[in-house]
C-alpha cells in the first residue's frame, strides 16, 4: 500500500496536498482498494463552500456507495472533471490523475492539524 | 458463526482473491485486478468462478422423479436423464418462490439438486434427499472461449451440450459437467471430488481463464437480467411477477404452490419485474425508487454498473402495464435520474437512441 511521505491525511482514507495556499484532495491507495472498481464519482459545484469533515461527494464502486468528506473546509477552487468519464483513475493513480478537487482554505490552520503519513499508516494497520 | 470455506480456499488466498461472507460461506469477492476487469473476461474470453457454495442435494430411489415433479414447478417430461432444468420451489400458501434451483438428472432414478448455498436446509426440508455439498467443489467456466480453454484440461467436460449432464474422469476421480451458467454466457459448470478440486481449478487457471469473484458473478447476471434469490426472488415474490412463468409447467399437473399461484394468474399479477437503463453512470441500487409521473411505484431489487453499457442498470419492480420504451426516473440518493426500461440482456442492447 502506497502511502506518500509528502502527503497529510484524514482518518476517513483522504489526502490532502498543499499546494501554495490551496489543498489539493483526492482518496488514498488504501481507500481505492477497499472500494474496488470506482464505476461514478458525484464532485462539488466549483464554488462550493466546505467544512471540514463535512460532505465533500461521493464514490460509488461495483459493490459499494462512499461519502467523501473535506479534508479542510473552504470554497472547492477546481473539480477533477475527467473523473466523471473515468472514474477508474482513482483507482489506477489514486494521488495523481485520480485527485477529486482543490479546496481554497478558509481556516489555513486546519491543514497541519491532519494526520502525517506515518500516522495514516499506523492507523491503516490498526 | 463459523464461515464455511470452499476446498480451493488455498488457491483464492494464493491468487490475493478479497474474501466476502455469502450465505455462510467465505468466498472470493474479486481477485486484484477487479471486478470489471473479471466480468469483462467473463464476456470477450473466459473466466472462472469458485460456485462450491451451491448446495448439492442428491435425491434417488423409485420414487424421486414423482417427488421432485410435484414439488417444483417445472416438468422434468421436457428433458430426461442426462439434462438439466431450471425449477422453482414454491411456497404452498403464497407461490412466493422458496428457491429458484438447477436440477442435474443424473440417471434414471437419481437428480442432483442445486439450491442457493442459504436455501439448502430449506430444499431438504421439502425434497428430503442427501446433502452432498461438502464433497465436491463446483467451479464454473464461462465465457465465448469457455469451452476451448477448458478442452485443453478436460475435452469430455468442455464437450457437453448447453443444459446437459454427463460424466467425466479427472485425474482418475469421477467428476459431473454440466452445460450450465449464470453470466448469460456459454459455459459449463463442474463438480469435481474435494481431493481433486484444486488441481482442476490450477488446471484451469493455466488454461488461461481468468479467475472471478462474487462481485463479478452478480454484475455478470445482472446485466444478463437472471435473477438473484433474495432480490428478484423471495418472500411475496411469485414465478409470474419476477417474469418467469416459462418455469411454471400448468400443463403437468399438481404442483406444490399451485393453487395460490393459479389465483394470482386469474386475479393478475400487481407488479411486474422489468429492465431499466439509466442515462448515466451511476449505479442504482437496491431500494431506490421507481417515479412514475413524479410518483414512486416502483422498486430496485437490484442495481449497479453495467461494464459493458458503460451505464447503470438494474431489474426493478413496476405495475404491471409498464412497457418496454417507457421512460422513468429512480430516486437515486437524493437526485433522480432518467431510465428506460428496457428487456434484459442489457449487454446486448444498442445504445443509440435508447435514451433521448
């Protein structure tokens, strides 16, 4: 299982990556396997306002239905659009071609308060 | 509850298989390279399925064959020893359908029934007969290449006829082959001796046949619109609401279950099981409801992701004068979404024009 060092994550299985002041977010390799097969991913409305730990969308795989929940909250600055038409990508590249958005934050704070790599992955193995 | 194990749980473990409880039994879900990629095997080549959670209920003696003919109802008068049948097992007062069965007639006096793994005490309870499961493994081998990958393991079991029966030797043991499916593909579905299993089920991996789990076996019959006991069968469920009246033989007489079932006929059914296509990706799902002209009438029994459509699918339950053509919307989680409905097979349908 594939756990990037540069990375910060939620114990809900997303990542999340600053990038300047926005925070890129998509579902972690562990995530991805234990969905199987992503067939429909449901996205925010670019513009969107966020919580953190609140609703973000929604993974749906050939056995299963998945919220996705904010990393941080904000305004969504950007969808991964080409997910709608693959959303297999998720499971083939899970933190690249597979991210879901980009969260501006409202509360910059939020985002060292998540949970390092090594942390993730002591809970992935719990 | 201790989860039963199929005799090739080794060879699932050794090929990563995800594991998954179905009717009491620890099964492989899907392998590693997924459910889509096993289903779509399944379709353009072949694929193999691990299935030892089917019940075998051997049924013999004098009187077997009057037994099984007014207990389920099918009439084995339209095949003979050597053939296989689809059956239901009605329920006596309601005709909801107990279990939905393929039987093996092996020999003049002797059937091999096949119940779903969690109707098998409930099959004895009515057949009597000697459950067998745990003697055998049953794995079946699906697909447009099923047969022609199977020969090179085995040209007697690839060689037998759609919904035949026959013997064959593997390795010195006796095994049983028959033309039998639920992918809506050709195929063959074998039992073969416990001590023998795992080096059939090797064989035929190296075969090249893909292995598949559960998850692809219920994709595979859904998009093929077979019914799944549970679903589109069950309580309150009868033969002629789930469309399978082709099971019921009224012409063979008694039956049990028929008297309730022959009132439903008189009176007419008051839902009917149908096809329907979505517009987009996602999948339905179990429970959604069906909007008729902004009213739910309708119900999902089974829903998910066609691979070959490349849209959602699923067998819904809908008042009966619903036709083929009209459009309708599932409530699908808080959204609703257009759908046709349509006459399964779906992966067999044309997509232009299906959907305005």
């Amino acid at each position: 299982m594939d756990v990037p060092q540069d990375l910060r994550y939620t114990a809900d299985h997303e990542w999340a990556r600053l990038e300047d002041s926005a925070v890129r977010v998509g579902l972690t390799d562990f995530a991805q396997e234990a969905l199987g097969d992503v067939v429909f991913v449901q996205l925010p409305s670019v513009g969107a306002t966020v919580v953190r730990g609140g609703e973000l969308g929604e993974v749906e795989s050939t056995k299963s239905v998945s919220q996705v929940y904010a990393p941080v909250g904000g305004t969504v600055v950007e969808v991964n659009a080409a997910l709608t038409g693959q959303p297999e990508r998720i499971n083939t590249d899970p933190y690249g071609e597979g991210w879901l958005c980009v969260i501006e934050p409202s509360a910059p704070g939020e985002f060292e308060e998540l949970i390092d790599a090594a942390g993730y992955l002591s809970l992935t193995q719990s | 509850m201790t989860l039963k194990h199929s005799t090739l749980h080794t060879e699932h473990l050794e090929l990563g298989a995800r594991l998954v409880d179905f009717g009491g039994w620890e099964m492989p879900l899907s392998y590693p390279d997924g459910t889509i990629a096993e289903h779509l095997a399944c379709r353009n080549d072949a694929a193999v399925f691990d299935v030892s959670h089917l019940g075998t209920v051997r049924v013999e003696g004098p009187d077997s064959f009057e037994l099984l003919q007014t207990s389920l109802t099918n009439d084995l008068n339209r095949i003979g020893p050597g053939r296989a049948q689809y059956q239901h097992l009605l329920d006596e007062t309601d005709a909801s359908v107990l279990d939905d069965i393929i039987v093996w007639w092996v020999a003049k006096e002797r059937f091999d029934v096949m119940p779903n793994a969690s109707n098998t005490a409930r099959v004895i309870s009515v057949l009597g007969g000697q459950d067998v499961t745990g003697e055998r493994a049953v794995i079946a081998v699906q697909g447009p290449r099923a047969r022609e990958r199977l020969a090179t393991v085995s040209p007697e079991a690839a060689a037998v006829g759609h919904f035949m029966v026959a013997d064959f030797e593997f390795k010195g043991v006796s095994c049983r082959v028959a033309g039998t499916g639920y992918t809506g593909e050709d195929g063959v579905e074998c039992a073969v001796p416990s001590e023998k299993a795992p080096d059939f089920w090797r064989a035929v991996v190296g075969a090249g046949v893909k292995p598949a789990g559960l998850g692809a076996r219920d994709t595979l019959r859904l998009e093929s619109g077979l019914p799944l006991h549970g679903h589109e069968l069950g309580a309150g469920i009868t033969p002629l609401q789930a469309g399978l009246g082709w099971v019921v033989s009224w012409d063979k007489g008694p039956f049990r279950g028929r008297e309730a079932l022959e009132r439903e006929r008189a009176s007419g059914i008051r839902r009917r099981l149908r096809g329907l296509l979505a517009e987009g990706r996602r999948p339905p799902r179990r429970g959604d409801a069906v909007v008729f002209d902004g009213e739910a009438l309708g119900v999902v029994t089974s829903g998910n992701f066609s691979p070959v459509l490349q849209r959602g699918i699923a067998l819904a339950f809908v008042p009966p004068p619903t036709a083929m053509g009209d459009k309708v919307e599932i409530a699908l989680r808080g959204s609703q979404v257009g759908a046709i409905v349509v006459k399964p097979p779906f992966q067999h349908l044309k997509l232009e024009g299906a959907i305005s």
